[in-house]
C-alpha cells in the first residue's frame, strides 16, 4: 500500500526542493510565515471537506485498481477504469484502502469490457487533495481524453514555496503527421514569489521518457505516481521483458513453425511475396519475437535480416550490448518488480540479488499493494546499499 499517501519518494523531492538555496528565507521571530502558511492550510482543508461531503460516494469500492488502472501501451501512457459513467454526470467520491485522502472521479462513457477488465472510456478525470499531513498541501490531477491525451499535475505547498510538476502525454494519431509526445514541466516558487526552478523536457513516449531522463523521473514523477497508486506504470514493455529475460519466453512449436514457414518469402525473387511474409510476421507481433529471441539469425540472408529487423525494431528490439546492460542495471530490475508477467518479476527479483550482493527479500506473488510497499523499500535498501 502507499502508507496512507505517505512515500519516500514524496519526502525526496520535498527535501530536495526545500534545500535549493533560492528557498532559503529570513523568518522573524514568531514564525509569521508558516503561521500564515498553516491558517490557510487549515481553511482549505475545511473547505475541501465540506465541498466534498455532499458528493455521491461509490459504494463498493475498496481499492486504487477499482478506480484507475494506468499502464503502458507501446510506449504510450494510458489510463483504465472498471468505472460505470458516473451517475449524477459530475464528480463522485471513493474511499480507498490504499489511500488516506478521498478521491473525486468522474467518468464520461465508463464501461466494463465483455471480459470484465478495464477499459478506457470517452473522458476520465481524476482529483485528490491531501491535508493530512502537517506543513504542506498536495493536489493531483489526472485527466484523459479517450486514449489520445492524457494530463497529470501535482501542486505542492509549503510555507516555503511551491512546487508544480505537469506531465502531458500526446499520441500521434494514426496514419498523420501530427506531433505527438511526452512533456515535463516542473516550476519551483519560493516564498518571496522567484521562481528558482523551472525545468521543461519532452520525448516521443512514455517509454523514451523514462529512458532519457531517469533523474528526473526519479526526482519528480516516481512520487507523483506513488500519490495515485500507479507506480507500476515504471515497468518495463513487455517486448523489453522478453529480451532481457529470454528463458521466461520459450517459443512454442506452431510459433516456431509459422516463422519457419514465412522464411524463405522474405528473400524470394517476387517483392510481392516479400512483402506478404513480411506482413505474416508483423501480424505474429510478440509471437515473432519470441522466437528469434531463440533463433541464430546467422545463417540468414541480407534480405532476410533487414525484413525480421523491419518488423522487429518498432516493436522494441535492442541491440545484445544494451539487453547485457539492462540485465544488470538495478534501477531497470526494480521496476520489472511492478510487471504484471510472474515469471518476469521472479527472474528481475533473482537479478537484483546477484547484481547488488544484497539479502533482498521480494515475494514476487504478492498482491500489487503489498508489491508496491516492498519495492519502495528495496529501492531505498539498494540506493544505501550503493552509496
């Protein structure tokens, strides 16, 4: 559970924006500033709570997964939801375990697939806002517009400053020219109103993202997803998984035999049955991959190579040299601990032991709230254990 919305991670980067030196300021006697600061913080506390209070509350609703489900979706950032449309069209109010702030949700063409999982309805807004904890005031937002544009945006308030941290992720559309993305825009304001942080980065996805900037990753979206509940949207893409731990994949013998038979098409003299084997594989997807995971590529032709990289690169292949990297990296191997594959957090788990010589204990069956305290605190034990 996320310790009723207190992390590390969220203390990290409190301490860190608190030590810039543009924060530092000259406080009378009597502390008039955090008094200041600490009148208001209550007054927004007993609004919000009377604000919220008249709110429908989503009966039955016990836990984060019931109300958002985030993940990645090549490469892209995406929100899920089991939610109906809410009832009365605006906000309703769920109460959950993992949290110790209410949430504020509405749904906008909410339903639950034929297979009872989440899906992504027509608009899904979040809101939560957290005055438990003395000396500070947190806001989260979360807003998506159907899969194409997703917006999160944490405010933090301390007699100190503020701290605005927004993340929007874009998708290009498909089949235009249109841009899309992933942008960062961080933006620190002291006391006296200067604004001694501000910071701006942006990638073509999520997953390049993560990859580019992983300080700044660390320093301010791992806490903001730990605020919801989403730290598993950290994990790897699924096709990375594969290629770094190739043993939890074995190709089966109809996959095998499907790439087989495509095989001598993609060098064939007609480029019209080059093409068709090519477009075989690319329907085979994650299958194709698993197997030349396990094939020797050696023995095949110019052609044949340049077809099975045409197919296989969109979808995530990396060169041996960064999968031999990978396999070692411990911040990599902690975030294949919120995989959603068993096999993938077991083989991640076994890893991080080997490559930080430490007594790390992870039960890799575990429930996703009891993964995510645990990985929390295997970050915090290799980070010392590494310093």
């Amino acid at each position: 559970m996320i310790n009723r919305c207190r992390t590390a991670g969220l203390a990290a980067m409190l301490l860190a924006c608190l030590a810039h030196p543009a924060f530092a300021q000259v406080v009378p006697s009597g502390h008039p500033v955090r008094d200041d600061f600490e009148a208001r913080r209550e007054q927004q506390r007993r609004n919000n709570e009377a604000g919220i209070s008249t709110m429908p509350l989503l009966v039955g609703v016990r836990h984060i997964g019931e109300v958002v489900e985030m993940g990645v979706r090549g490469g892209n950032l995406i929100a899920r939801t089991t939610l109906a449309t809410t009832r009365t069209g605006g906000y309703e109010r769920a109460n959950v375990v993992e949290l110790d702030c209410p949430l504020l949700v509405r749904v906008v063409e909410g339903r639950r697939s034929a297979a009872g999982e989440p899906v992504v309805p027509a608009e899904f807004l979040l809101q939560l806002a957290d005055y438990v904890h003395g000396g500070r005031t947190l806001n989260i937002t979360l807003s998506q517009s159907r899969d194409s544009l997703l917006s999160l945006v944490e405010t933090k308030e301390t007699a100190a400053g503020t701290l605005n941290v927004q993340l929007t992720a874009q998708k290009r559309p498909a089949g235009t020219m249109l841009p899309g993305g992933v942008q960062l825009v961080v933006n620190g304001t002291n006391a006296r109103g200067e604004m001694p942080l501000s910071l701006f980065l942006v990638a073509p996805n999520w997953t390049a993202f993560v990859h580019r900037y992983p300080k700044e990753t660390n320093d301010y979206l791992r806490p903001l997803f730990a605020g919801i509940g989403q730290e598993a949207v950290f994990a790897p893409d699924a096709a990375v998984a594969l290629q770094v731990f190739p043993e939890n994949v074995q190709p089966t013998a109809e996959q095998i035999n499907r790439v087989l038979k495509v095989l001598p098409d993609l060098s064939s003299p007609e480029y019209h049955r080059r093409d068709r084997a090519t477009a075989v594989l690319e329907v085979m997807g994650a299958d194709a991959l698993r197997v030349f995971l396990h094939t020797d590529r050696s023995g095949l032709s110019a052609e044949q190579n340049l077809r099975v990289e045409q197919v296989l690169v969109p979808m995530g292949l990396l060169p041996d040299a960064e999968v031999k990297r990978l396999r070692t990296d411990p911040a990599f191997l902690l975030d294949c601990l919120y995989s959603t594959d068993p096999a993938t957090r077991a083989s991640a788990a076994a890893a991080l032991r080997k490559v930080t010589k430490l007594d790390l204990r992870f039960d890799s069956d575990a429930t996703p709230d009891v993964r995510a305290d645990a990985i929390r605190e295997l970050r915090a034990k290799v980070l010392r254990g590494s310093s």
